[in-house]
C-alpha cells in the first residue's frame, strides 16, 4: 500500500483515478474545491476541500504521501489571468509545499497536447515538435510545465499529455455531441484534420505508470490510443453506435428517430482555411518506450458504452433516454 495525494480528485479524470487507487489498497488524500460526494465513506480516503493555492490547508498531508498526482486545473475561464492563477500559480504553490514537505518519491504533473498546439504540416505531434500552444488554456499549461521541470533536480516528476480524454462521467464530449445532433442549417464547419483520443481509463493507467519508481524522471510523454482519426471516421462510428442503440431497442428517441440517424450519418463537416489545417494526431512512442504505457481501448470498442453512459446520465436529454421495460410498458428515469 501506497500513500498518494492528488489534487483535482473530484474532476472527471480525478474521480476516475482516485476510485482505482481505493481499489488497489492504497492510501489517498485528495484535495478538491468541491466538497466529498456522499459515496466517499472510506477509511483510506482523506478529503481537503481546498483550492490548489491555499497551500496551507494541505502541507502537512503532503508530509505523509509517497506520490503526488496534479491534476487540478482550469479548463475554461472567463479572463486569461484566471487560468495563470490556477494552472500555473497554483502549479507552483503545490511544486513549494510538496519540497517543503520533505519531497515525495514521485511528483505526476497532468498537463495536455493543447500546451503543444497543432501541427500544419499533417504530422503527428510527438514529444519534440517545438510547442506553439494557441489557447490561453494550452499557453497555461506549457508554463506549468516549465515550472515543473525546473524542479526536476529536487523532485522526481513526470509530465503526462494526454489527447482528447473522453469516459464516463465527462461533461466537455456530450456537450459536443449535443451540439451534433441538433439540427444546423449549415455545415459543422471545423479546420481540425486529424484528433487523437484516450479513454480515460487509460489516462489513469498512464498515472499509475508514471507514479512508478521505476519511470525514470523529469520526462514527458504524450498519452493516446495509437490510432488517429479524421472528422469522417469518428462520424462513422458514432452513427454506427447511436444506430444499434435505436434499432435494438435500447434508447428511446424524442422526435423523428430516423431523420434523426440520417442526420448523423450525413453530418457535413467544412474545413475553414483549406491551406491551415490542423492536425491534433498523436505518436505515442515515447510512453511506450519510457512508460510502459499503451492503451488498451480503441474509441471503437468504447464508444457505444460511452455513448450510452452519457445518455444514461441524461446529458443527450432530451433528444435521447434510457428505454427501461417495467411491466410491459416503457418508461424513461427524466
């Protein structure tokens, strides 16, 4: 058993992470704004409803953890200066109270491919491509990790990029999915070529990696499945899940179901600025060679238990629900 603090453990990938963790037997402090949901009863979980920046409310639970997981942060603010409060400021305050804390074996930094930026020129992002983040989010995250790297010489850290992380219990997917599905008089007009994704049940194998005393330290790798895609493939097989969903009964539809799915399968995607397209496509060489890491859940296998999640959760509501069979009749739980 371990001890492992981690900052974020309330967020989607946070959540994700800390349930594996309780699993496995270990110990885990987490901090979070918000407070502990009601299914936390557990004797090996500690909760500091804190924010990342008020290092005093959990320097002295740093003293007792073998690794720290940083995976607070600001994925969307309304002023630019609020991501650099939170992602950067906040970054560096807990970097000071864990050296303080008498330096944990191992310090993870979640960080993303937005502090890369895109690639024009159709090539993979990999590790070494010179990062051009353009995003005050992504420029935030690039100087998070500069930060963290400067102190590799004292701790042992490790920086992750995932891709697009997609799973159950997000909320940024569906809202896109959503938005998909409803109907436009227009093209989805988009100038991304080329996405890689990650199941966040691999983004939290990768952690688990990387909290390792055996990963070698002050590296970064980029975490995805191996295979990218285009705005035409992932079409593909969304229309090919929300399909058998309908078709085997499964969900039911509010409105023209078959307009509905060809409305889908025809979705029209425009690239704006044909000579600048962006490709987010991903080699994960790197976490494989350093990590050991390599995802174990293509979008293709994942994408219906996803997809049914999020309805399941009620964020396609009201376009789709859950079709539940009760006494023969059909009833829906929103």
């Amino acid at each position: 058993m371990a001890n492992f603090f981690v900052s974020g453990g309330a967020g989607f990938v946070g959540s994700h992470l800390v349930q594996t963790l309780l699993e496995r037997g270990h110990r885990v402090c987490c901090l979070s704004r918000s407070p502990p949901p009601r299914s936390t009863d557990c004797r090996n979980l500690d909760w500091i409803q804190a924010d990342i920046g008020e290092s005093a409310a959990y320097r002295d639970a740093l003293a007792r953890v073998d690794c720290v997981i940083h995976l607070a942060g600001l994925l969307a603010a309304r002023r630019p200066e609020d991501y650099d409060k939170t992602n950067v400021a906040g970054t560096g305050e807990l970097l000071r109270a864990a050296k303080a804390a008498g330096a944990p074996r191992r310090f993870v930094h979640m960080s993303s491919i937005a502090a890369m930026g895109p690639r024009y020129d159709g090539g993979l992002l990999r590790e070494s491509c010179r990062c051009a983040p353009e995003s005050e989010y992504g420029a935030s995250k690039l100087a998070a990790e500069r930060l963290v790297l400067e102190h590799a010489g004292s701790l042992p850290v490790v920086i992750l990029r995932p891709s697009f992380v997609y799973g159950e219990g997000d909320t940024r997917a569906p809202t896109y999915l959503k938005r998909f599905l409803e109907p436009m008089p227009r093209p989805w007009r988009s100038n991304i070529k080329t996405i890689s994704v990650c199941h966040v049940g691999d983004v939290v194998a990768a952690c688990l990696l990387a909290a390792e005393d055996k990963a070698p330290g002050g590296e970064v790798c980029i975490i995805a499945e191996p295979e990218n895609y285009t705005w035409d493939s992932l079409r593909g097989i969304v229309a090919s899940v929300f399909a058998q969903l309908v078709t085997g009964g499964e969900v039911q539809v509010h409105g023209d179901g078959a307009a509905l799915l060809t409305r889908i399968r025809e979705m029209d995607i425009l690239a704006v600025g044909a000579t600048r397209h962006q490709y987010w496509g991903c080699d994960t060489g790197k976490a494989q060679a350093v990590l050991g890491f390599q995802a174990k859940r293509s979008v293709r296998e994942s994408a219906r238990a996803t997809i049914k999640s999020y309805i399941g959760a009620g964020l396609l509501s009201p376009i789709f629900e859950i079709r539940q069979e009760t006494h023969g009749s059909t009833t829906t739980p929103y």
